[in-house]
C-alpha cells in the first residue's frame, strides 16, 4: 500500500500537516509521501491519496485543484481523502457565530469530492505569521490594510492531535482487512 500526499502550501503550514499525515501513515504500516502537488508528474504508482491545500479567499490552491483534476479519472478508482488547512485563530465560532471550520469550507470543496468519490474532506486550523512576505493579490491587499491584519489572528493554530488522529483512521481504513 502506497499512499501519496499531495498539497499546495503558500507559506509551508499545509506542507507541514501534509508531512505529519505521512508520517503518522507509515507508522500505521502503509508507505506513504508527502510531495507538492504540482510536482507529481504520474499518479500511477500510488494505491490510495491524501489531497489537501491551503485556503485563501474561500478558495483552494490553483496547484490542488488542477492536480485533483488532472487526476480524476485515476484518483475516482482509488480511496481518496480531502483537507483544507484554513481558519486561525482557537475558537470554534467567529465574531458573527459562525463555525470556523464550515466557513472555511473552499468553493471547490464539493465538485473536489464528487470528481474523485472521495470519502471525506476535513478542515484543518491553519497558521499565520503577521510579517512574513505576502505572496499573491490577496495577501498584498491585507498586508497593507491595518484593519484587515489586525483582524487575521497570528499564530500557528494547527492541531496536531487531530491531525494525527484523522492520519490513524486513514491507515486503518486502509490497513484493515476488506469484510467478507
Ligand atoms: C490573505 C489571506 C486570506 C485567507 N483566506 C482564508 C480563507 O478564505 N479561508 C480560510 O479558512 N483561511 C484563510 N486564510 C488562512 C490560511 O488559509 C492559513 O493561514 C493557512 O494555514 C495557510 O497555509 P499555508 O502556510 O500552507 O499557505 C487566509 C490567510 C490569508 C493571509
């Protein structure tokens, strides 16, 4: 069993979830890689994946989303598994009682699952650091809004036992023996 991990990381928060599902995968006693999504050149020798990407501005990375498409006819046969790495900050609701996690759900979110069958798509706490180099238009336009960065909670959010918890289940599922 084979696993890839494939991701789009602006900043390295989801390079970092990513890497922590793989190794929690092969402790779980199946193969597993974490790589850029945009670097994968063949899908062929993999039995299973893991998908994920950042979040900004409601939307997925371009380089997930053109993997996960790219890639449909292929991954569709294959167990699947989706993740977001988005909302900040440690509560659970926003300052309008939104749920974080449902918010942060990205627009393509929905055609994602159906294209590849995937059994689910999970939201991840992401991280961010106020100074860092901003790449990208949305990124500029909140690093010059004092507002807009004030209102960004900073830090690194991500929570490692989930993470880690969801990663087990993968293998699991993926370990255990088909019934019947
Ligand atoms: C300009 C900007 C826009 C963002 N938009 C969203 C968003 O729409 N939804 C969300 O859940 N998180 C959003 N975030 C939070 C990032 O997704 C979060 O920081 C993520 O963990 C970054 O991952 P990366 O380091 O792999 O790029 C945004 C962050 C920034 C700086």
């Amino acid at each position: 069993m084979h696993v890839l991990v494939a991701y789009a990381s602006r900043h390295g928060a989801t390079q970092g979830i990513a890497e922590r599902i793989a190794q929690v995968l092969e402790t779980g006693g199946v193969t597993a890689q974490a790589l850029p999504a945009a670097s994968v050149k063949s899908v062929a020798a993999y039995d299973a994946f893991v998908v994920g990407s950042a979040a900004y501005m409601f939307h997925w990375e371009k380089a997930a989303v053109a993997f996960v498409r790219r890639n449909r006819a292929v991954l569709a046969e294959k167990p699947v598994w989706l993740f977001s790495s988005g909302p900040l900050g440690s509560e659970a609701v926003d300052a309008q009682g939104r749920d974080q996690r449902l918010a942060a759900i990205p627009k393509e979110a929905s055609e994602m699952l159906v294209a590849v069958n995937a059994r689910e798509h999970r939201v991840f706490f992401g991280a961010y650091e106020r100074d860092r180099k901003p790449i990208g238009i949305a990124e500029r336009f909140v690093s010059i809004m004092p507002a807009a960065r004030e209102a960004m909670p900073e830090g690194d959010f991500r929570d490692w036992p989930e993470i880690e918890a969801w990663a087990a289940g993968i293998a699991a599922a993926l370990t255990e023996a088909p019934a019947g």
